[in-house]
C-alpha cells in the first residue's frame, strides 16, 4: 500500500508549497507533532465517478502513530474555517468507505514511527446528482480516541465535477460487418458527438475501437478483432453516458492457410490453420497439387479432403488431410508441394473462404514397416474382426478373398475363404477388416492371411507380413449398449430454432449400427417442456451411413452414422409453453435403434444426446 501511495504522489505533482504558512497553532496533544509532507493532485470527476486523495504528514513527535491504540492518528473532518475539526463533513454525500463520518482515513501503514511519514488515502464518488463546480475537502490530524488535534495545518484537496455530457444518438453504422481479425473502418452517424476535450470512446461489445476521426455528426473508427457474431455499437462522449446501440456483424473473412507439409512413403499429410473441407460438388483432380521430389514432378494420385457437408456452415471440415503420389519417398528427399490456384479454390473452410495457392516443403522420411495383423475376435458366429498394428486399405474393395482363409476347431467345414471384407480403399485406410463367412465361426480357431493378388497394405504401400497366422477365441454374445458421441442439426431448411420440415440431422454412434426401419422412434424434449417424436417412415427418412462420414473433425465408420431427414413437422405428445419443438432438444427415449446384436440406443450414459 505504502509503495501504491509513493507511486501516485511521485506520479502528480506534490504541492509542497500549498501550505506554506499556515503552520498553525502548537501541537495540542503532548508528545504528538506533524509536519506536512505533500499531497497527490485534485480532482476532476464525472457525476457518478470515483477518485482517490493522498496525503502525507512526517511524525515530528516523541510517539509513534500505532493503528489501533490510543496513539493511532486519523486524518479528519475540519470546516472551511480549517479550525473546526471532528465533524460531520458537508460533502458528506461523496464519502466512500471514509473511516467514519468525522474522519477520512487513518494511517495506510501500522505504524508510523518519529521521523516517518505516514500517508492518508481516502476515496470520493461525486453523486450522480451533483452540480457542476468545485468541491473542497478540508483536514487535520487528530488522535482517535480523544479527538485532540496534532497540529493544525489547514490541509485541502478539491474535486471539479463536470458538467454531465447529454448521450449521443447514433443512427447508422457504414459498413455493419467486418472481418473478425479487425481493422475494418467504419463511420459512425449520428448526432451529438463532441470530440473535445476528448474524442469519444466507441464500443464494440464489451471492446474498444480506435477513433481516427471525430465530428459532431460522424465519427471513423477501427474495429477492434472479436469472434464471430453480433455485437452493439455505442458511444460515449468523454464523461458521458452510452448511446443507443446498433448491430454490428463479425464474420470470419479469414481465408485458411496451408500452413505445413509431411512426407511420409507415398503420402503427404497437408495441415492447414483452420479446419478446412472441399467444396460441393467438387472432385481430385492431379492438378490441384505441384508436386516436385528433388525438383523432378511426381503426379498426386488421390487425396481423401470430404466434401463440405454445408456451402457456407461446414462442420466436417479437417485441420489436415492426406494426399497420395505414385512414387514413394526415399530418406531425404527435398518434396516441394503447391496446393495450384485451381485446388485452392476446392479447398474452403467452415464460413466459404477459400485457400489461396501457396507453396510448402518437407524433407521426406521412407516408410518400410509392414503392417500385420495383432489380434483376430469373432464378433458374431459368422464374422471375424482383423485388428492391424497402422491403418491398412486394399486397392479394390474388400481385396483378394482367397487371401484370408480360417480353421475351426470344430466348425463345419474346418477351412473356409470369406465371402466378403471391409478393407476400405479409403486413402486414410482402417486398423480394422472384418471378415464375413458363409458357415458359422462360433468355436475358437486360427485366421491365416496369405497375400493374394490385391494385397492388404498400409497407406504408404507396404504389403502386410504373409503369411501370418493368428488365433481367434469364441464368439461371445454382444450384450453393449450403443451409445451416440455426437448429435447436430446438419441442414436447418425452416426455422432455425426449431425443428421442423426439410431440417436434416445426424446421430453418430460408438459402434455398427442397423439401419432403422419403419417405425423407428427418437422422442426429444425442449427446454419450455414441449416433448415430441420424430419417427421413421411416418415424418423422417432415416438412413445408415454406407461409409466413412467426418462430423465435426471426427471421421466415424461405415455403419454408424444415422442421417434423419424430416419429411414433416415432429409429432407433438406434449406441448409446451412454445409452439414446436425447440433446438436444443434432449433425445429421451427411442425404439427400433439398435446395433448389430439388437442392443438398444443406451441414450442415459451417452456422451451426446442433444441435438443442437
């Protein structure tokens, strides 16, 4: 505190020689004495605006000030007449957290000693109702307990208050939006403005713009950077009160950057500064990409960005993606990729800005490790699941059948090739095939995979180990319960707070799905009590995803994505105090939406069930 009070008296002029002269009658009280030490500056207040006085007195006595004890010394109340002291002060009405009503302040510090200076710090609000003018504060020292004076020096400190500035009225904002990142200029009209002293202070929200110029019926400002969304605009005349408001809008006018480059085997991973997806109804095409290794072109093969699932509110987008070329990567190779002006204008993020054509560089590593298989698990009695150590893929979907093949320790009959499997031609691949038979696969056996003429391979072209041969256990019935990790609103086609015909969304599930059928149920509740139902074949189409499907950066399976199109409004089983079913919506209850195995949607223990 003692080091606050330096600081705010060393920052103001200390007006040493204010009381020069008016010493004043001999210390009253014996073994007491004070000497004026200096005072921070005078006021200028707003009414309904605070500000703090300090003054400092040197210990000239015998006895220490001790707050607390009968030797503590307060600073107090005195009249105009600077000779009537421990009163009721008249500016009464701008105390603030004085010590009582006849005394602003004792010591800040414990004690003051002889020779120390001990300082007094009180604050002031002028009321909200107070006149312009001038406001003095006069006072003394005094003992606490007795109330007899130190040594009376005639200490003030006054406080203007200004007269209080009328609101300004602002009628237009030339642009209403802007760039989140800021720096959009934008003139305020309007009427009322008054530019000095001090220009006014304009607000975005709860941020302040830069004024660049100032007149009393417009004013240029700068926006300051702010997240996407609507804010109030107003202004405040210096010591005045706020404006009415208008609407300004932010919106992300960023395009993304195509910030870095890996080069792993064959494959390039591209890693942008925000999350980015292509846009509709656009395709690979090699010449999206330059691709030099050593200074010596090498075409791109495919790349695995997703179209945007929205025009101009993507939520599928990725902070990177993988693209693929026909040579492999040596160790040390220099790989110089250029996302070209024609793949740029494919590549948007979340708002519609597309990239620009941008050069990066990589030192690339090769990548010789083969993938194999680490575990095999019956999952049903006609289904195996292959667990890879990496995310493996086939050229041709499903591969070479005749390359897989499993002994049943008593199955009928003992040996037996799939008659299907997942392996993705996916370029970001899967750790997992599953491998489908035409007889049961219920006892315990082993799995053999001998690598046929489209072989199992990791994303960088090494062909898994063959042959290898893994053990499987029993089918153990799935008796788990689904649970939905991620539920949003895709397409709002009508109202966008509720939901309604046309609106599109999807349920993301932490396991294979069965597609709904007929009669398929999910029962949401509002927040104003309303609870409906949205039911397959009857107001929705419901229907499973048939491959891999990004939603919100998280890439989910073939099998566990249920898209709900509404073909009618829900069907209301209560309503509530609004009309409709509101977004948000907490799914309650549902029927016919099962894995598999037949579990039922566990909608309790889920990570995600409200639709938003």
């Amino acid at each position: 505190m003692l080091k606050k009070i330096f600081t705010a008296i060393t920052a103001l002029a200390l007006v040493a020689t204010l009381l020069a002269g008016t010493a004043g009658p001999a210390a009253a009280a014996s073994g007491y004495d004070s000497a004026y030490f200096g005072e921070s500056a005078f006021l200028t207040l707003a009414p309904g605006a605070s500000g703090q006085f300090a003054v400092g007195f040197n210990n000239t006595g015998s006895t220490g000030w001790l707050v607390g004890s009968s030797s503590q010394v307060d600073l107090t109340v005195c009249l105009a007449d600077k000779l009537t002291c421990n009163v009721t002060s008249p500016n009464a009405a701008f105390a603030s957290s004085w010590l009582s009503s006849t005394a602003y302040a004792t010591t800040s510090t414990t004690y003051v000693g002889p020779g120390q200076t001990g300082f007094f710090v009180y604050n002031i609000t002028a009321p909200a109702a107070a006149a312009a003018g001038t406001y003095r504060f006069n006072g003394d020292l005094a003992l606490h307990n007795t109330a007899s004076m130190i040594h009376q020096q005639g200490y003030y400190q006054d406080s203007d208050v200004a007269s209080l500035v009328a609101a300004p009225t602002i009628t237009s904002l030339t642009p209403n939006s802007g760039t989140s990142a800021g720096g959009t200029a934008v003139t305020v009209a309007g009427t009322g403005f008054v530019c000095t002293p001090a220009t006014p202070t304009v607000m975005f929200g709860t941020a302040a713009g830069t004024v660049t110029s100032c007149g009393a019926t417009s004013i240029t400002v700068t926006s300051p950077a702010h997240a996407v969304g609507v804010v109030s605009v107003t202004v405040n005349n210096a010591g005045g009160a706020a404006s009415n408001g208008l609407d300004y809008t932010y919106a992300d006018l960023t395009a993304p950057t195509f910030n870095s480059v890996t080069a792993i085997g064959n494959t390039l991973t591209l890693t942008f500064s925000e999350a980015v997806c292509k846009v509709i109804a656009t395709a690979f095409a090699a010449t999206d990409y330059f691709i030099t290794v050593n200074g010596v072109p090498d075409a791109a093969t495919g790349d695995n960005l997703a179209n945007c699932d929205s025009a101009t509110a993507a939520t599928n987008g990725v902070t990177s993606y993988i693209v693929t070329v026909a040579t492999a990567f040596n160790n040390g190779d220099t790989v110089s990729v250029t996302l070209t002006a024609l793949g740029a204008a494919k590549v948007q993020d979340a708002a519609g800005n597309a990239s620009s054509a941008q050069t990066r560089t990589a030192t690339a590593t090769a990548d010789t490790t083969k993938p194999s298989i680490s575990t095999a698990a019956a999952t049903s009695t006609t289904t195996i699941k292959l667990t890879y150590t990496q995310a493996v893929r086939c050229t041709t979907a499903g591969g070479t059948l005749t390359q897989f093949s499993i002994t049943s320790s008593t199955g009928t009959p003992a040996a037996q090739n799939p008659t299907s499997t997942t392996c993705s031609t996916s370029l970001t691949g899967s750790t997992t095939i599953t491998l489908t038979f035409a007889n049961a696969v219920s006892t315990s056996g082993t799995v053999i995979y001998t690598a046929g003429l489209v072989p199992v391979q990791d994303l960088v072209g090494n062909t898994a180990t063959s042959p290898q041969t893994v053990s499987f256990n029993a089918f153990v019935a799935d008796t788990t319960r689904p649970l939905s990790e991620d539920i949003r609103v895709k397409t709002s086609a009508g109202l966008s707070a509720t939901l309604d015909t046309g609106d599109v969304f999807t349920v993301a599930f932490n396991e294979v799905m069965l597609a709904p059928t007929t009669g398929a149920k999910i029962r949401l509740t509002d927040a104003d009590g309303t609870v409906a139902d949205v039911t397959c074949g009857t107001n929705a189409t419901c229907t499973l995803s048939g491959a891999d499907t990004t939603i919100g950066g998280v890439v989910y399976p073939s099998g566990q994505v249920i898209t709900v199109t509404m073909t009618a409004d829900p069907t209301i089983v209560t309503a509530g105090t609004i009309a409709g079913l509101a977004i948000p919506a907490t799914v309650i209850d549902s029927g016919g939406i099962t894995d598999t195995s037949a579990n039922t949607w566990d909608i309790v223990n889920s990570p995600d069930k409200t639709l938003n």
